[in-house]
C-alpha cells in the first residue's frame, strides 16, 4: 500500500481510447468488406455452378450453356506461357545467382530492367503483343500470341520468386559441393536446383496466378472468340476475358459472369494453397537438418 | 628446423618434395576480402603424414588461411589472393590457369557445422564418386563402405544407407561428412574447426579417428580449442591479428610450442593471458 | 557433362533475353508511335481537348487529366486505410485472428482486376445511381480502384511492420508508453519506407489499370468537371478502340500507351531512387 503511493501519476492522463477504437474500426471495416465482396461472389456464383458449367457448350452469347471452351482457352494460353517463361525465367536466375555477383554492374542493369518491366501497364503489353506476335510474327488474333505476350509479363516474378529460391540454398551446401571437386554445373544440377526446387515451384504458380488473372494484354492478343479452339493459333477468349465480355457486353450476362469469376477465383485459391503448401515444406526442409 | 621460411630468402619456403608425397607449402601468402586484408605474408611449410593444427584467436585469419589452400576462396566475390601456395609441385593460384576441381580431388575439406547434402547416406557419398567416373556399382560400393568403415559409422548405418543424412546426429552427421570428403582419397585433409558444434563423446571420437587418419593423409585442423591441439597436433602454428590483418608468429614442433614458446605472444596466449 | 563454359553461355543468352525484353516492349511501342508524334508533335497530344480520331484530332487531355484523378483520388482513399489496416492486423488483432486476416489480405490482393470491375459494375454502380445518375463515374473508378489496391498497400506495409525488431515494442512497454502510442510514434514513422513503397507501386497499378476504369467509369471523353461525371481513362480509351482503330488512329493509341509506359516506368525509378537515397542518408 506504501509503494501504491510512490507511483508517480500518469502524466498528461490523456485517454487512447479514441485513437484505438479508430485502429479497430477501420481494421475491421476493411476485413469485413473484403469477406462480404468475397462472400456475396461466391452466393451469386456458386448456384450457378455445375456440371453442365463446366463441360457444356457456350450458347445465347454465354448467357447460358457451359464454359467448356472458355476454359480450353485458359489453359491454352496459361499452359503455353508458363512452359515458354520458365526455361527463360530460371536460366536468368540462374545466372543472376550463380555467375554473376550481387554488387556488380550487370546484376543491377538485369534487375533493374526486370524490375521496370514489371511496373509496365497491362494493356501496353497488348499493344506490344498486337504488333509483334500478331502482326510482325503473323499470328494474327490466337492464343498463342496471348501466351507469348504474356511469357513477357510473368518471366520478372518467375524471376523474382527463383532467384529468392537459389539464393536460399545455404552456403554450406555449395561449400561443401566445391569441397568434393563438384564442377560448377554439376553443383548447380546435383545440389543447388534440387534445394531450390520450392522456390523454383513457387514461382511457377506465381506465374500461372498472374497469367490467369489477366484480361487486358488478351484482349486484342489472343482474342475474344466464344469458340472452342481446335489448336493454339486459334483465337480464344480466356474466363478472365468471359467476366468482362458478359459483364459489360451481354446484357442479363450478370449470373454467368459471377459463376465464371468464382470458378476463376477458385483457381486462384487452389493456386494460393499450393504456394502455401510448398513454401512450409520447404520451411521444415530447411528447419530438419 | 626452418620451420618458418627464412626472411632473407623467401625463395627456400618451398622445398622439393620428397619422394612419394604431396607436399603443402605457402610462401608470403596474401588474402584480402575487398579493400580488407585477411591474411599478410604467411609463409610455412605442412610437414605431411602429420597433425599441424592452426591455433589463434578469432579473427587472426585460421579459417580464411584453411580456405586458400583449397582455393575456396573462389567462392567469395571480391576474394584476391597473392603469394604462393604449392600443393605438390603445382603452384596453385599461379598464372597458369589451374583447374580447382582437380585441385580439390587432391585436397579435401571438412567444416565447421556437419553440412551433408539433403540426400540419403548413400548419396551423399555416392554423388561425388559418380561425378568423378566411378560408375561400377560393385566399386561404389566397396569405397562407400570402406570410407564409412574408416570413420567408424559402418556398423552404426550399414543397415539404413538410404535414410537422409539430416537424420542422423550432429557427431554422426560429422563423421559423415569426413567420409565424404574421404571417398575421393585425397592426400590432404583440412577441417575448419570440425568439433566445435559436437558434444564431448562425438568429439573424442573424433579426435581418436584423427589420429588414425595421420597415418596416411596429410591434415590441417583449425581448431579454437587449445587442448583438443594438445591432444592431437604434431606441429602447431599460431595465427595473431594486427590491426585486422591476419599474421603467423610462430611455427614448430608441438611440445616446443607448448612448453618453450619462442614469441612472447606465443607464451601470454597459451597460458591464458591474452 | 556439360562444360562450365557452355553452360555459362547457354544462361548468359537467357539472361540477356529476358533483360531484353524491357527494351523490345519500349522499343516496339515507340516505332509505332514516332512517326504520328513527329508529324504532329507532342503538343498536339497534350495540350488538346479534342479527341476526334476521324478529324486527324488526337487531344489526350480529358483522358490523361481523368487517369490522373483516377490514380490520386484510389492511392489518397486508400493509402491511410491501409496503413491504419496493416496496424490493426500488427498489434491489435491476436496471433491466430491475424494470421486469417493475412490470408483474407493475401487472397484480396490477388483476385483478377475483372473481378474487382464486376463487383463495382454491379454492387458500387447501382448505390451511386441511387444518389446521382448515371452512376459510371468518376467517384466510382477512384473508389474500385482504391478497393484494389488496398490490399496491395497492406501486404507491403504489413511486411515492413514485422521485420521491426521486437526490442522496439518491449522498449516502448518499458517506458510505459501506450500500444496506440507505440504504433503511431514508433511503429508507423518506422517503416515510412514501406508505405512510400506500397503507394507508389500501388500507384503504378492505379494508372495502368484498364478493366476496372473501363468497366466502372462510363467511358465518356470529357474533362471531368464533378465526381459523379462520367469518364474516360488512357487505358480504357486504348482498350476500346484498339479493336477497330487503323492507320493514324492506331498510331494514336500507340501514342497514348508510350505516355503511359513512361509515367508508370517513372513511377517506379523514383520509387528506388527515394529508397536509394533514403538507405544513404535515412
């Protein structure tokens, strides 16, 4: 009861009361937001979903009938960019994290470009692609222009999430490799790739996000025909692009358009998981030893 | 003796090899990191088929010295090397571009924490017999075993070869990775501090398998443990730091050092002065 | 075996591919562009109010004066509810309900921009026409926008919060300071660099964005005169037209891309340059 007295009174007793209702309100504001936008999504879109969704054949403009199409699309055009961006995306890694050192010129010019490239708007990329892939190379409108323009916007992060990956690979493991007389590429094939096989994966998924998610760069590059496609140099439109057409074009397109948006941010989920998924393997991996 | 090489004459540093040996000489040994010097003008002569431990406190550049006789030091950007170093009688930072994986072979390395690849066993020690030709499975075999029988871990793993080497104990997981340094048969064994992260019992183990293995290879310990060189070293060399700059004071025979130190640095450090 | 040389080489040509890359998009965008800007001359771009493609008037004012508004008005709204946001999730919420707020920002940030254009065509649009026709405006495109790249702020904010060191919150206790004061005298001026970071990248984003402007915003060419008129942006104008746009009128929307390329490209070198300059002298 003594000391109780010697505490000196708080100074200036002024009240947080305000500013920290004002932390949790907006705090919380923001996260219900985001799960009611989520949730009204999944309400308008999950009865839309089914069977005949998935596998049938668009009619009436999409305002009916299935997606089957649309989806052959996607894959095309994500399939196809994503196996083109990797070898480019990991040889690039590679040589970022094994020949060249961090400090020097040639390491900042490469980032740096990449990091640039990264910031460019998507619809300029379509441009880009409308001028090179569809008329310079003579694609025309196709998914594989599509791919290409977008092997372009997904080779920086698949460079990003791969470089993170090799330069996590502890130096021991290469200390140890240059110890045993391993030559450089058979360090880089026998230890360090396999240790940076997480890091490596994730960036595949990355790329296979952002693929899926774009719209614009698509849009005069691969197309918007509602048709199945019968090969890569078909045009096709991919859901992304089938979101805005019935959103924007198709009037009553509303219902369709939220059953394609939540089978597209399912994909995305599923992705999302993946990447969860792979990076805790790789975290116990490195925590075991 | 001439253990240290001659001021006057730096040119005797490296004698001719006898017969049959691979020798180790450095001759004014340089190593900076940048614009910071590691290592000035080391030069000393590594009597083979012996225990030479490299004692000092820490920054006096034991470990950077252990690096450039393997060129290690290639791994670290802005690494630059002057001076000598004669591994037999191949100079090997010399104008001629020497391969350092052949240089490797010859010289083999254990480190400070037990770092075996996140493989099996078997593919740890598998992995550089096959990069350097061994295909024969018979052959891969008999070397894997015989390396593993030499480090003493045959009996304890002969039955779970293909269980990750991550799951073995830290004094296991060490001497696994002697093994694997051993399977290449080099002639030469450096270890950069290779007890320091292991209980007393897999120490001594390791300690004891040392001594077996100066019969036939030539061996470089770095070690911050004074009596661990005690116990095992047959020469010893003290590093100390100046200003930074790694130096070696003095080089001999191990009773000399310990009991008739020359250098009074030498004296001060072992008796716990310093 | 694959020598060290080769394989030097093989991934030096990958590398070069891919740092490429930056220079063929610029370069591409640029030869389709030059020949109508040295006609005409920036000028004519810039300065004009007309966009009337089949007169030869190519005015890119109202467009880039909207894009503008567009990119300010979503980075003003939700830079600080971002920022607020990334605190709460740090130091307010408990461990479990902060993890599943992360997650919830995670899968935010990476939902498609088409998505974020529907909600707002359907849900946003509706409540603005509610208060002042048509709805599709100016107001609409600032706040779907701001919606967008909300998450995008939090995620680079929140990041920079947990690599604080703990000792700055257990010294802050010590001294019997507030958690709100903590927060907002230590924590926050603490990772100004993050937030510069995650607005200017937002930024970026904000002013390169096609399908929610073109979605939300009404599509209409005029200098905006209130929040609740109709508009149109750079990229919806390129999105619209490119389809159908020939000769001089595709050279156009050439033109308006390259001003676009440079603004986000400027956007993010000073972005660095301020990091830079800050790890020098901050």
């Amino acid at each position: 009861m003594v000391e109780a007295a010697t505490i000196a009174p708080p100074l200036g007793a002024r009240s947080t009361l305000g500013i920290d209702t004002l932390v949790w309100g907006v705090g919380l504001a923001l996260l219900a937001l985001f799960g009611l936008l989520l949730a009204e999504m999944f309400a308008a879109g999950l009865p839309v979903l089914s069977l005949e969704f998935i596998t049938g054949e668009a009619s009436d403009a999409g305002r009916s009938g299935g997606i089957s199409a649309v989806l052959v699309s996607t894959l095309w055009v994500v399939a196809l960019a994503v196996g083109i961006a990797l070898p480019l995306a990991l040889g690039t890694a590679l040589y970022i994290s094994e020949y060249l050192g961090r400090g020097s010129t040639l390491y900042r010019l490469i980032h740096g470009s990449l990091d640039v490239l990264s910031a460019v708007p998507s619809v300029v990329f379509g441009l880009f692609g409308n001028a090179v892939f569809c008329e310079l190379l003579g694609l025309g409108y196709s998914l594989a222009a599509g791919a290409l323009t977008l092997v372009c916007m997904i080779v920086p992060v698949m460079v990003k999430a791969s470089v993170d990956g090799l330069t996590a690979v502890p130096t021991e493991l290469r200390a140890a490799g240059s110890a045993l007389a391993l030559s450089k590429p058979a360090l880089i094939g026998h230890i360090v790739l396999p240790a940076a096989l997480p890091g490596v994966a994730s960036g595949v998924l990355l790329g296979v996000a952002r693929a899926l998610a774009e719209t614009a760069a698509l849009l005069f590059t691969s197309g918007y025909v509602l048709r199945m496609p019968d090969s890569p140099l078909d045009s096709g439109r991919t859901l992304s692009i089938h979101i805005y057409d019935l959103a924007m074009n198709v009037a009553g397109g509303d219902r369709f358009a939220y059953g394609s948006a939540t089978v597209l941010v399912i994909l995305l989920l599923m992705i999302n998981g993946a990447i969860a998924l792979v990076s805790s393997y790789a975290h116990r991996r490195t925590t075991d030893s | 003796m001439g253990y240290l090489g001659d001021a006057m004459d730096q040119r005797q540093a490296c004698h001719e090899p006898a017969a049959g040996e691979i020798s180790l000489c450095t001759d004014q040994l340089c190593l900076s990191y940048g614009s910071k010097q590691a290592l000035e003008g080391v030069s000393l002569e590594i009597k083979p088929r012996a225990v030479t431990a490299i004692i000092g406190p820490s920054g006096s550049g034991k470990s950077s010295f252990l690096c450039c006789l393997n060129r290690l030091t290639d791994l670290t950007a802005g690494s630059a090397v002057s001076g000598q170093v004669k591994v037999g009688s191949t100079e090997i930072y010399g104008t001629q571009r020497h391969d350092p994986v052949q240089l490797r072979r010859q010289v083999g390395m254990v480190f400070q924490r037990a770092n075996p690849f996140p493989f099996s066993i078997w593919k740890n020690l598998a992995l550089p017999l096959r990069h350097h030709g061994v295909r024969d499975k018979q052959q891969l075999r008999q070397r894997i075993e015989s390396a593993l029988q030499r480090v003493g871990l045959w009996d304890e793993v002969s039955d779970r070869l293909n269980t990750p080497a991550g799951a073995l104990s830290g004094g296991q997981q060490q001497r696994l990775c002697i093994a694997r340094a051993l399977v290449l048969e080099p002639s030469i064994l450096l270890m950069d501090e290779p007890c320091s992260a292991l209980d007393p019992i897999s120490t001594q183990r390791i300690e004891r398998l040392i001594l077996e293995l100066k019969e036939r290879y030539t061996i470089v310990i770095v070690t911050h443990d004074l009596a661990q060189a005690r116990r095992i070293a047959d020469h010893v060399a003290l590093f100390w730091s100046f200003e930074g700059k790694g130096r070696l004071i003095e080089y001999g025979p191990a009773p000399q050092i310990f009991h008739h130190p020359t250098h009074e640095l030498t004296g001060a450090y072992l008796a716990g002065h310093i | 075996m694959v020598s060290d040389r080769l394989l030097h080489s093989l991934l030096a040509l990958f590398a070069a591919l891919a740092a490429g890359l930056l220079l063929l998009v610029v370069g591409f965008i640029a030869q389709e562009a030059l020949g109508l800007l040295q006609q005409l001359g920036v000028g004519a771009f810039l300065f004009h109010g007309e966009w009337q493609p089949y007169a030869g008037r190519f005015g890119l004012l109202p467009m880039l004066l909207t894009s503008l508004l567009l990119m300010l008005g979503a980075v003003a709204i939700a830079t600080p509810l971002a920022v607020v946001g990334a605190a709460c999730i740090n130091f307010y919420l408990g461990r479990h309900s902060a993890i599943l707020a992360r997650r919830l920002v995670e899968i935010a940030a990476g939902i498609p921009s088409v998505v974020y254009g529907l909600w707002g065509l359907t849900l946003l649009v509706p409540l603005l026409a509610a208060i002042k026709q048509p709805g599709a405006s100016l107001l609409a495109g600032m706040m779907v926008l701001a919606l967008m790249i909300l998450p995008t702020i939090v995620v680079v904010v929140d990041a920079g919060l947990r690599a604080l060191p703990t000792h700055y919150r257990e010294n802050a206790e010590a001294l019997a300071i507030r958690r709100s004061g903590f927060v907002f005298a230590i924590a926050l001026p603490a990772v100004r660099g993050s937030v510069i970071t995650g607005a200017t990248l937002a930024a970026a984003r904000a002013i390169g964005e096609t399908m929610v402007v073109m979605m939300v915003t009404g599509n209409l060419v005029q200098l905006p005169g209130s929040l609740f008129d109709p508009v149109r942006a750079l990229t919806a104008n390129i999105a619209l037209e490119m389809a159908y746009a020939m000769d001089e009128h595709r050279s156009a929307l050439y033109v308006s891309s390259l001003f676009l390329l440079l603004f986000a490209v400027a956007l993010v070198l000073t972005n660095q340059l301020l990091l830079g300059w800050r790890g020098r002298h901050g």
